[in-house]
C-alpha cells in the first residue's frame, strides 16, 4: 500500500494509473528511499497541459510538505499549505519584517479582494476578507436588528460557528431558534426543501444553512432554499466553510444574501483566513461588527473593521487561488468527487460498516462519514492511525458514534484504497478494538 514513502517527486512519464499506480523505474528510488522534497514549481507550471492522468496529481502531490508515512485526511478541519503559499506567506512575512512601514498593504489587499471576488462569483463590494468561517458567520448574524421572537431556521447538523451566535442572540435578545431534523441521507431535494418552508413562520426572519454540513458532508440544496427564502420575504445565511477550494463556486448563481467561507480547509491558504459576502442589495441591513458603521462606497470592506490583521496571511490568499485557477476549479471539483466517490464506494460493500452519507452526487462531495459497527469511534480512528499513520476524524455531533474521511487533490487513490483496507481490517477483527485501539 502506498505510504507518504512512496508519493513520487520524480516524473519521468512513466507514471500511469492502472488500478494500483504502476511506477517507472526513476520513480522506485523515490518510493524506496522515503521523501524527496521536490522543488517549489510555479503555479505556471502546474497548469494542465494535457490529460489529467494520475501522472499530473503526483505533480500536484509534490507540492505538499506532508510528513513522510503520513495520509493525511482530515483537510476539512485544516488543509495543508501547499509549498507556493507557504513561501508566500514567508515572503510578505519577511518583507513587513524589514520594512514595517510598509505595513498595511492596502492597495493589495483590495487586488486580493478583487481576485476572491472574480473567483467565487461576486462584486469586490460584496466580499469581506476575514479571519475565519465564525467571524464571518457572527458579521452576519449580529449585524441584523433583531427583536424578541423573531425566529432563524437551521437544522440539527449546523457547525458552533454558525449556532453559537444564534445562541447568544436568544440570551441577549430573545430570538427563537427553530431546528429542523434531515436524514442522513435524504431521499431528495424537494423533501429537504419542505422540510424548511414547513418550519416558516410570520415571525421568521432567516434561514442559516450550512452550504456542506461539517458532520455527515451532505451537500445542501442552497439554491434551493434561497429561491424559498426569497418567495416568503427571509433572508438566508449560508455556513460555507467547505466548498471554498472544493467546488465551483459562483455566489451570484446561487442568490444568497450572505455567504461566510474558510481559508484554511480546501482552499489551503492557512489560518487566519475567511472570506465573508454579503449581497450590495442587504449590505444596508447588516450592521459591521465592530468599528463604525462605514460608508455604503466601501461596500462590504465596512466589515473589516478589526484593527491590525495578519498581512501576510490575506497576501498569501493570491497564491493560493491563483494555483486553484492553474489547476481549474471544475478539475479540482471533479477529482475531489471522483476519489470520494471510490472512497464511499468501497464502504458501501463493506460488512459491518454504515455509511452516514449519501450516495447521491447532489448530495455528497468531499467528506465521507461513517461507522464501524459499534467500535468507538476513538478507537476506530486510533486503529486506523496506529496501523497505517492514516490520520481521520472522530464526529461527534448528537448521539453519532462515526468518523469523518475528507479527500483534497493532494490524495491519491492508493491512499482511498489503503483506507478502505484499513477499515476493513478493523470491521473484521472488531473485538480487538471495541475497548481498546489495538495496533
């Protein structure tokens, strides 16, 4: 099985995709000798050229420091820095460390804007650059005039960055949440639309919906529940902290009112990152979280009132959307859902394992979960990691007894095959793990 040891740095040509990877000559020293660290490539030089065979994804491979011996599969909580944004983030880093008077950067941080922007579908008046998914989930929520009783609509899978304000603003204020219940998996879109325009009220006022629940990775009908929302008079408020850098984004096509995205999960830009949009046509009812209430000109750069922010981290955004833009949104799209879709594939024949997540491609992308018959869940990841340094999520959201496989482009599908060998072995030797992780 294929190891962190045997993710080539050489590309002779040779490398095909066979089933198991078949490997030429160049590429065994590198298998058999552990990690070669590759030099950086310009994101020019990772821009396809022809097909895109298992060839080119070692190449993109390449550009991850991962530790050797290490598959890494849990990019939905961080994703690693590939090597053209890390010395991104060194450069500027050094650059403000020699010349702090040069500090602030604006006129560059409004091009990454801009580039953000273009690249999700949106007005660089629309687009606020934040330092994660919660801040820009909490710009949204508190910036609304609430009263007593109004009520916000989200289901039982929604991440604390969401809910946690919605907490806070039920103590303080006296907001109503409503939860609705979805199956995992759904039977279609129609029933988790109905599920939502069932729990409208007179005194609902928004939707918040997470755009790929964090638990079981059920891609939601967003589309959808916006064109709902609109019909009865609500705004909706998107949790998008996974699809950036995972699909092919265009906020515009999906009409929401407010979107708030991660930097650091698939798009593996580092943390302290986060991209925050608000709709020009809503901006004047969302009051900025901090600092003054800003003028309309400057759209939803208002919300970015937070004093000194981390410069080199949103000037290291450049890179790592321009190397998204050289591989190709869709491209990326595609592989994520193709090595998902052999990961769940895999599960589905697997005796004693339960699949948390649809087999639907509308529902499903790039995170998997699932159970191995009543194992704790600590138990299955410890297995899984102590046997072959493969490195997942427990979830534990509710009563689930699970655990969550996120699949990015630095993935290969020996690394899904390997992991469904890993479950396996565990799924058929089930008493040596229910209380304790055995090796």
């Amino acid at each position: 099985m294929v190891s962190r040891r045997g993710f080539l740095r050489e590309f002779s040509g040779g490398v095909v995709a066979t089933g198991a990877l078949a490997r030429s000559g160049a590429s065994v020293a590198a298998w058999e000798g552990g990690q070669v660290i590759a030099p950086t490539l310009s994101i020019a030089n990772l821009k396809p050229s022809g097909q895109l065979d298992e060839a080119y994804w070692w190449k993109v491979r390449s550009q991850f420091n991962i530790l050797d011996g290490m598959t890494f599969m849990n990019n939905g909580t961080e994703g690693p820095v590939p090597r053209v944004v890390l010395e991104a983030n060194e450069r500027f880093f050094r650059e403000i460390a020699e010349n702090p008077s040069d500090n602030y950067r604006r006129e560059e941080i409004d091009q990454v804007r801009a580039l953000v922007a273009g690249f999700v579908g949106a007005d660089a008046g629309e687009i606020a650059l934040t330092r994660s998914t919660t801040e820009g989930m909490n710009i949204f929520s508190h910036g609304l005039d609430w009263k007593a009783g109004d009520e916000v609509i989200y289901c039982t899978h929604e991440h604390g960055g969401g809910i946690g304000v919605l907490t806070t603003l039920t103590k303080r204020v006296g907001i109503k949440p409503v939860l609705v219940e979805i199956p995992s998996p759904p039977p279609s879109i129609d029933h988790i639309v109905s599920l939502y325009e069932k729990a409208i009220t007179p005194r609902t006022k928004v939707i918040m919906v997470s755009h790929m629940t964090y638990v079981t990775g059920l891609v939601t009908p967003v589309k959808e529940l916006a064109d709902l929302a609109h019909r009865r008079g609500l705004l909706i408020s998107v949790d998008g902290a996974h699809p950036l850098g995972m699909m092919d984004l265009n906020l515009k096509a999906l009409n929401v009112d407010h979107y708030a995205a991660a930097g650091q999960k698939w798009l593996m830009c580092g943390t302290g990152t986060g991209v925050c949009y608000i709709k020009r046509e809503v901006q004047e009812r969302i009051w900025p979280l901090m600092g003054p209430p800003g003028d309309p000109k400057d759209g939803a750069k208002k919300y970015e009132a937070i004093g000194q922010r981390d410069v080199p981290s949103v000037l290291g955004m450049t890179a790592a959307v321009e190397l998204q833009k050289a591989i190709g949104k869709a491209n990326i799209e595609a592989r994520v859902r193709f090595l998902s879709g052999r990961f769940r594939a895999g599960l589905k024949t697997m005796p004693g394992v339960k699949m948390w997540t649809s087999e639907d491609p509308a529902f499903a992308a790039g995170l998997t979960l699932f159970s191995v018959r009543d194992i704790p869940m600590a138990n299955v990841q410890q297995a899984i990691l102590s046997r072959d340094r493969i490195y997942i999520r427990t979830m534990t959201t509710g009563n689930l007894n699970a655990c969550r496989a996120a699949t990015h482009i630095y993935n290969m599908p020996a690394e899904v095959d390997h992991l469904l060998d890993s479950i396996r072995h565990v799924a058929e030797n089930s008493s040596r793990y229910m209380t304790v992780a055995a090796h």
